[in-house]
C-alpha cells in the first residue's frame, strides 16, 4: 500500500485491500466490444451445455427408473407362465360338459323372480299385520319383536336381490 501498488480503505475497524487499476493499462473500445463479443458467445455455449446436461440427466432418470435386462426377462417369464396358467383355465371351461343351456338358465332366471316377488309380497303383508298391531301395542316395537319371537331380514342381513 505505501508503494501504490495495493490501495487501502479503512471502514470502522476493517481494512480493505485491492488492486490499483490507474496503474493497468486502459482497454481500448475494440478490446472491450472484443471482450464484451467473447462473453457473449461464451454464455450462449454454456447455455447450450446447461441444456444438453438437463437432457441427459433427464434420459438418465428414465433409464435408471425403468427396468434392467434380466428384471424384463424376468417379466416376460412370469406373464408367460401366467398367460400359460390363464389359457389352460380356458381350455377346461371349454371343453367343460356341463354346460347351462338357455332354457335351463331361463328357468332358473324365472324361479328367482318369483320367489322375490313371493317375499316381497309376504314382507309387505307380515309388516303391515305387525304395524297394525303395534298400533295398540303399549311397548316399543323392539321389545314386542323380543316377546313374540320375530326375526327380521335385517337381524340377519337379509337383503332382497335387485330386479331383474
């Protein structure tokens, strides 16, 4: 600093040393549109290696998230020996001798919507004589089920299958 080489600045308590640059040469307008060109061309290539470097890690992302070699082919075993599995069930469901007949489907179809009209039908009457007589009843109805004895569907979970 006492050579005028370094310059010194004191603020409070601390002092700050740096170069003096009346003692470097000044740059030229050209050297500096040189300096400035040189920069730039500098930041477009970083920008285009910053690009490129996100486009790998991203394809190295996929890569490392998708399935190695033998993971594949240990795949491809298992849904073959699952499509194997499915196509033998297949083949015995085929040639299966005990086959329904639509007649015999039909039938079938039309004793179940007769039974569930037939419940409905004697649900509708038993609630209807036991409304009737809980009317006059002096209890709850629930006490009067536990006296007389009466299960409903509900106790046990009884539903009736939607219509057909």
């Amino acid at each position: 600093a006492q050579q005028g080489r370094v310059r010194e600045k004191v603020y409070g308590k601390q002092k700050i040393y740096f170069a003096d640059q009346e003692q470097l040469p000044a740059a030229s307008d050209a050297e500096l549109r040189g300096l400035d060109g040189e920069i730039a061309a500098l930041s477009t290539k970083v920008q285009v290696l910053q690009q490129s470097c996100r486009q790998m890690e991203a394809e190295l992302k996929d890569l490392n998230n998708s399935m190695t070699t033998p993971e594949m082919a240990r795949e491809i075993k298992e849904l073959r020996k699952d499509c194997a599995g499915y196509a033998e069930k297949l083949e015995r469901i085929k040639s299966a001798t005990n086959h329904v007949t639509p007649e015999e489907k039909e039938k079938v179809c039309n004793e179940q919507k007769l039974y569930c009209k037939e419940w409905r039908r004697r649900k509708r009457m038993a609630t209807e004589l036991l409304e009737a007589i809980l009317e006059g009843y002096p209890k709850s109805k629930k006490q009067f089920f536990e006296e007389v004895g009466i299960e409903t569907d509900e106790e046990h979970n009884a539903t009736l299958p939607a219509a057909v």
